[in-house]
C-alpha cells in the first residue's frame, strides 16, 4: 500500500504514528514503483528481511530494532517472563532470515537486553521504553551516517570519478547512506563527483537502487555492468572505490555484497585507493577473521529467471548462488566509520574504536 512519496531526504524504514506497525518501502519493486508495506508480525518482518524488501545492514539492524517494539506491543503477555521468552523466540527467527548481516543479530540483542534492564516495570511501560528506544538508535544512526560521510570526504577531492558496487546509499542504510555518503554529502555542498555504479548481480542493486538514488539527487552518475569496472578503472576515470559492508570481522575482512572482493582485486592491481564505510555497529570484534563470516547461500532463481521473462539458461543447470563474498584486509586501504578512519592494521587499530 502507497502512504506517501517517497523522498531521498527521508528515511525508508519508520514506525507508523500512533500504532505499532513498521512501514518499509518495498526495494524489490524500485526504481519502477513505489510500494510501502506495513510490517506487524514476525513473519512479515521474516519475509521483508528474506526477500530485500528491507535490506542495507544499517536498514536491517533499524528494522530489526523496530520488529523488537511491534512484537512486544501487539503480544498479550501475562508477565515479563512470558514477553520475554517469546521475543527471545521471534528475535532467532528473525535472526536466520540473515546470517551473514551482523547489524540484524545486533538490533535483536540490543532491544533484548534493553528490555531486559526494564524487567520490574509494568508491559506498558516497558514496551512504550522499546519504541522510544528503538526511535533513538535510528536517529543514531543518522548521525552516524553524517560523520560517515564528513570522514569520507577528506578521502576525495572535486572531480574524482568513484566507482561504488551494490548499494550502500539512503535505501539501504539511511539518510545520506555509507558508501555513498561522501558523494551526497558532497553534491550538497557543490563538490562534483562523477559516480560509475557497478549493476551488481544478480540482483542488482546497483542498477536498480545506487543509480536511482544519485540520480534522483542529480549526482552525475553511469551505470556500468559487473565486468567493465576493469577497463573503467583502467582508462583513468576512477580515483577511489567506496563499497558498504555487512560485517566487518575483528582483522579487518569484510563481507559485502558478491563481486565485491573482485572489484578490491582490481583496485589494487589499478592502484585505486578501495575503501569500505561503515558504523562501528557493522564491525563484528567477536568475529577472528572473514573465514569466520557465515555467507548466505540464496535461490537460484534469481541468476536463472528472476530478470527475465524466460529463462537465460537450461532448466536442469546447477547454480551456485552466494549473496556476499568476503574482501581480504590486505586489498583494503582504509575502513571509514562514524568513529573516524581506520588504517592498517585493522586487527589493532579496530580495537581503538572501543577504548
């Protein structure tokens, strides 16, 4: 169901007013429509999250927080034993619809143990708390995203060509988004950038989502396949790689959206500075090593029929379809986050966002 246009400047992912329902807008059915669905249970939240109509880490973690507070509310609880134990149970099932996102795992556990500090008080009391809190980590993460970008910026200068894959702009992780930040950021201020955005399959994000956002905000952006990022890279028009990043682990791999890691290996070979923006919620320190990072195996489907009108290969073909891949530290020059700029080496100077 439509409620209201959508505009870059705000957010796709917001409670309703008054009532406990999640509103997202639908990113499986952009650039062409724009459908918002009403999100109240938690196999609604399940199946958004599965199928990307909510997708982005920071998108996922916020959504996640509000799934927490709608649950809660629209359960008849008869003590917090009870409430507790059955957002316990819907917070895992939210949880498996994707592994491999961290800010998922950590929006569940972190509206869980906020309940939890609240266990004396009387359910309404404690469910009103869970929409004023989940309200608040979006707004942090907002901010989070403006310091994202201030950080990214020193990164650039006017006129670099920057070449970005998936999306990591507004839809995906709120506001000015991460990988994309710097760019918007940028444009506001009058700093031209010119943007190549990789389609990104097989689902492409890219092309569907990055080039819908910076060119709705008029960024001079081309939208590239997969496979010519190389001779892009190669004829001089990129300066700089930003990509998002879905989990961070503790020495400084990163799973991101699949083609990533191939995008870091020419970047390198290029000597193109390749840089992955990111909150510090995304960065997983309980996580060694990319090898460590579970990778999300999807259907099919989506590279065989899912953009076609018939099928582009033969029925009974195996298909090996990973959603991320993870880009090894040393392909990557710096890590940007909310908390300024880390530089190698990751598995040290990670540890210094903490202290």
């Amino acid at each position: 169901m439509a409620v209201r246009k959508y505009d870059l400047k705000e957010d796709c992912t917001f409670l309703k007013d008054g009532e406990a329902v999640c509103v997202i807008l639908d990113q499986t059915a952009l650039p062409g429509r724009r459908i918002y669905r009403e999100l109240t249970t938690a196999e609604d939240f399940y199946e958004a999250i599965k199928t990307l109509a909510v997708r982005g880490a920071p998108a996922i973690g916020v959504c996640a927080c509000y799934a927490m507070y709608v649950l809660a509310a629209r359960m008849e609880a008869t003590d917090f034993a009870d409430l507790r134990a059955r957002l316990g149970a819907d917070g895992d099932y939210l949880i498996s619809s994707r592994p491999t996102a961290v800010n998922l795992a950590w929006g569940v556990r972190e509206m869980l143990s906020f309940a939890d500090s609240l266990a004396d008080l009387p359910i309404p009391e404690i469910v009103a708390a869970m929409r004023e809190k989940s309200e608040e980590i979006h707004r942090d993460h907002i901010d989070m995203n403006y310091r994202i970008a201030e950080y990214g910026l020193t990164l650039v200068k006017p006129g670099d060509g920057i070449l970005t894959h998936c999306n990591a702009g507004p839809l995906a992780c709120l506001k000015y988004g991460t990988a994309t930040a710097p760019i918007l950021l940028g444009h506001e201020r009058g700093i031209p950038f010119r943007v190549f955005a990789d389609e990104t399959r097989p689902l492409l994000q890219g092309a569907r989502l990055t080039a819908y956002e910076l060119s709705e905000a008029g960024v001079d952006v081309t939208l590239i396949c997969d496979n010519m990022a190389s001779l892009v890279m190669k004829n001089g028009w990129v300066q700089a790689v930003f990509v998002g990043c879905d989990r961070i682990a503790a020495n400084g791999d990163f799973a991101n959206k699949i083609g990533t890691s191939g995008v870091a290996v020419l970047a390198k070979y290029y000597g193109i500075p390749f840089y992955t923006l990111g909150p510090t919620s995304t960065v997983d320190m309980d996580c060694p090593t990319g090898a460590d990072i579970e990778i999300e195996l999807r259907d099919p489907e989506e590279i065989k029929s899912r953009w076609y009108r018939e099928p582009m290969s033969p029925a009974g073909v195996a298909c090996y379809n990973p959603s991320f891949d993870v880009t090894d530290h040393s392909l990557v020059t710096a890590i940007v986050t909310d908390r300024g700029i880390v530089y190698p080496p990751f598995d040290e100077n990670l540890r210094k966002l903490y202290l």
